[in-house]
C-alpha cells in the first residue's frame, strides 16, 4: 500500500526536469527581451542624443548581465539530464535534436558570449557604433537562441522530415520540414512574444515603483516644507524650499521606463492573443487531445461551449460545475459556430494527457493574466491621452502588481504545453516512460534533491540581486564617458557645474 504511494523513478525524473526547467526558462524569458530593449535604448541615444536613454540603457545592463549569467548556468545544468535521466530519448532523438541544440551553442550562444564582454565594459573602450553593433549582436543571439531551442522542442511535438530505421531510432531526411516543422512557427512566435511582454511588464513594474515611491517623497517633502514654512511670507527661504518640493517632477528614467513599457503592453498584448489563437489553431489539428483537456472537453460535440470554469474529471469522463458559454470553443477552434470539437472520450486513453487537471488549469492562468495584460495596456493608453500617466497612482500600483505576470504567464504556458504533450516525449511516437534512463528511484531522489537545494541557495541568491538592483533609483551620469573624453559627438554636452569641483550634468545638446 505504501508502495503504492511513492513516486517511481520515471515520476521523479519527470519533476526533476519540470523543476530545472521552470527555474531556468524565469532568465531567458526576461533576458530575451531586455536584450532587445537595451539595443533600442542605445539606438535612441545615437538617434537622439538624449542622456535618458544612455542612463536607462546602463541602468539595466547590469540587470540583464546577472540574468543573462544565471540563464546560462540553469541551462547548461539542465541539459545534462538528457545524458543521466533521458539516455533513451537521446539514443532514439539525439540525431534530429541533437544538432538542432549544437547550432544553437554555435550561431547563439557563441554570437552572445563573443559580444557580451563588449556590450558590458565597452562603452568607453570602442566607437559608438561598434558598441551599438555589439548590443544589437548580442540581442540577435537571444533570437537564435531561442529558434533553435523551439525548433528542438517544436519537432517533439510535431515530428516531421525524419525517417524511423528498425532499431528504433530517428534519423533526419529533410532538415528543412525537421527545422520548419509544423507547429514551430506559432511557438516560436508566442513565445518571443511572450518574452517581449515578460520584459515589458517588469520594466513598467520597475519604473512605476520608482515614480510612486518619489511621488510619495514629494508629497512627504512638500507637507513638511509646508509645516515648516507656517505663516512664511511669500519669497521667505522656507515657503521656497515647500514650493520647490512640491514642484519638484517625476524621475525622468523612470518616466521612461513606464511609458516604453506601456506602449509595448497596448500594442503587442492584442497581438499576443491573436497568435496564442493561432498556435491553439495548430494544436487543435495537430495534438487534439492536448486541446481537447486545456478546454475541459470529454465529449465531442458540434457547438461546443468554451469552458470558464470547471472541475475535470478524467476518471468520470466529464468537467463538472462548468461555467461556460455556449458555441464559444467551436468558433474560435474551428472558426464555424456549430463546428465540431472532438473530445477526450473519443481519443483512446493511453493517448490522454497524465494530468488533465493541471493542463486545464494552467491554460486558463495563462490566458486570464494575458486579458490582464491587454487591460492594463489599455488603461495606459487612457491614462496617456489624458496626461496622467505618471501621476495616476492605481495605474502605478496596477503596473507593479503586474509586474511578475508575464513569468508566471509563460511557466503556465510552458506547462500547458509540456503537460499537455504527455504520455510523449516525441508526440505520437515515443512514451515518456520508453525514454527514461534505467536509473534507480534512489539515485534520481538525491539528484533532485541537491538540485533543489543549490537552485534555491544560488537563484534564489541572484533573484534577491536583482531585486536590490530594481530598488536603485535610476540616476543620471550612470557610468558617463570618463572626463576629458568628448561626448559632443554623441548628441550631450557637460552642463556647467554648480559648485567647483562638482561632477558636471549631462543634460541633451542644444
């Protein structure tokens, strides 16, 4: 009986890559977009000239070089699973997947480290457009990175271009349809995209926290030069020092920081929901009975209604206490009202994902923090037409609430996804319990063990990094170009100093 209730091997080596996994996909999410945010950043000074992108521009180049450094930990780590818990799926797959993961090492990650080191310390060391082509190289390799890791990923969903010899084993015929495969284009898509928003929305929430905490310094700082001005008459050094903090504006970082993240959220949340519907399109024709439980759908049915809220239950065959709205599932699945959408208790049962629950559930998180997403953009965009953007304290705090909601949309897509693959590993052709390592419940217990010991000890370090890195005020002259050196060709020009020896203000050139 109590054997009966202990987790196989297979069991924890599913979790153990499930928690390696969720821990690594937290950096690149955030890294893959920032990355491309700092070559834009950058673009706009040499555009511009305007010192605020420079000082925002290094004041998350040390954020995105810890993230970027615990990215690449995580997912060296993670990949020798494949070798010590999954030695069957590299056998059978390693032909097709293991070239696919080799070109990312080569165009990706060799793109990245080459340039990473001039991105971060030269500034002051390289022209300015050689700089520029570093970070823009660097971001470019986040791209890769992530097109080759999906295009490995997509292909277990969606096999196609390989032939299968007797032992067993995959073999590629056709690395066009094995890269290009058919359900890859939509992942890759939703999920850069997914990244963009990720970044978007923890920028927006770093700014936001910023000009609420110096809006509620001004407000603190005008009461007490109000108190302490009393009856000063008009002109008096206290009633000065009160109107000055009164007037004194918001960060001008932090202002940028929220308003490029807001445009980001009103722009490409709506476009996220579109291509989320159209890789859900792809998934409906090609993986059925993974739609079939993100839905809550047991039966097939023409007109079948898109379940709110329910609670499936697979052993049953039904989603009780559903809250759904009629049609709604046909239409966008099938794109005609009354279409029909076939249901689990027509798909044979060893094919059922292992946790119908945990599917349908994590798609609705996943798609009730994107309409969150698009409604905050949305509130962003009234509150800009009105020119209160920085200065609406509900939006603000909204903005930091949000904050975390891209990565937990992304890890609950990625566990719709990955979830909803099962009993696969290769969909449709390989089991997971066919694919596993003949390794030993205890060895695969201590392994996942340590694992969760060192990940929470040095990521959950990092991640405390990072948040004292989101706590310092984005200032000006962040790392300015060292005296003496001209910085009129960049578009800025030192303002006199107010006091001899001060450190001179970089202010836009006229």
């Amino acid at each position: 009986m109590i054997d009966a209730l202990l987790p196989s091997a297979l069991d924890l080596a599913r979790f153990q890559f499930a928690f390696t996994v969720v821990w690594h996909f937290l950096f690149p999410a955030f890294t893959i977009g920032l990355a491309s945010y700092l070559a834009v950043l950058e673009g706009l000074w040499l555009w511009t000239g305007k010192a605020v992108y420079l000082d925002t521009f290094r004041y998350w180049l040390k954020i995105f070089a810890v993230a970027f450094a615990m990215g690449v930990v995580s997912g060296i780590v993670m990949s020798y699973q494949f070798g010590t818990n999954w030695s069957v799926l590299s056998d059978k797959a390693g032909a097709v997947i293991g070239p696919l993961m080799g070109y990312e090492v080569l165009t990706a990650f060799f793109l990245e480290a080459g340039f990473l080191g001039v991105m971060l310390f030269g500034m002051d060391r390289v022209g300015k457009g050689l700089h520029m082509l570093a970070t823009a190289l660097v971001a470019t390799g986040t791209f890769f990175s992530a097109f080759w890791i999906l295009s490995a990923n997509s292909w277990m969903h969606t096999p196609a271009g390989y032939a299968l010899l007797p032992d067993g084993r995959f073999v590629p015929e056709d690395w066009w349809a094995v890269i290009f495969n058919p359900s890859f284009p939509y992942r890759l898509a939703h999920t850069v995209t997914g990244a963009y928003l990720t970044t978007a929305l923890i920028v927006g929430a770093v700014g936001a926290w910023h000009l609420l905490r110096e809006r509620q310094g001004r407000l603190a700082r005008r009461d007490a030069g109000v108190e302490a001005a009393g009856g000063a008459a008009p002109g008096s050094a206290a009633a000065d020092r009160g109107r000055e903090a009164s007037e004194a504006g918001p960060n001008p970082r932090a202002r940028l920081m929220f308003s490029m993240a807001m445009w980001m959220l009103l722009i490409v949340a709506p476009v996220q929901a579109v291509l989320g519907d159209l890789h859900g399109g792809n998934t409906f024709e090609h993986q059925p009975a993974k739609v079939a439980a993100m839905e809550g759908h047991f039966p097939t049915e023409r007109g079948a209604p898109s379940i709110l809220f329910g609670l499936p239950d697979a052993e049953a065959g039904v989603t009780r206490m559903q809250v759904a709205i009629p049609n709604l599932a046909s239409l966008y699945l099938t794109h005609d009202w009354n279409g029909e959408v076939r249901g689990l208790n027509d798909i044979p049962r060893d094919h059922w994902p292992t946790n119908i629950p945990l599917v349908f559930w994590a798609f609705r998180v996943m798609v009730g923090l994107g309409l969150l997403m698009i409604t905050l953009g949305v509130a962003g965009g009234v509150m800009r037409l009105r020119g209160r953007l920085y200065e609406t304290p509900w939006l603000l705090r909204a903005a930091i609430a949000m904050g975390p909601a891209g990565l937990v949309a992304v890890t609950a897509g990625w566990i719709v996804t990955e979830a909803g693959r099962q009993p696969f590993t290769i969909y449709g052709m390989l089991r997971t319990a066919d694919s596993a390592s003949p390794v030993a419940l205890p060895a695969v217990a201590t392994s996942l063990a340590a694992f969760a010991v060192v990940y929470f000890v040095v990521f959950g370090a990092g991640i405390w990094y990072l948040f004292k890195l989101f706590q310092q005020t984005p200032r000006a002259q962040e790392g300015a170009p060292p005296s003496g050196q001209p910085i009129r060709t960049a578009g800025i020009t030192p303002a006199p100093s107010a006091a001899p020896g001060a450190a001179p203000a970089i202010q836009p050139a006229e």
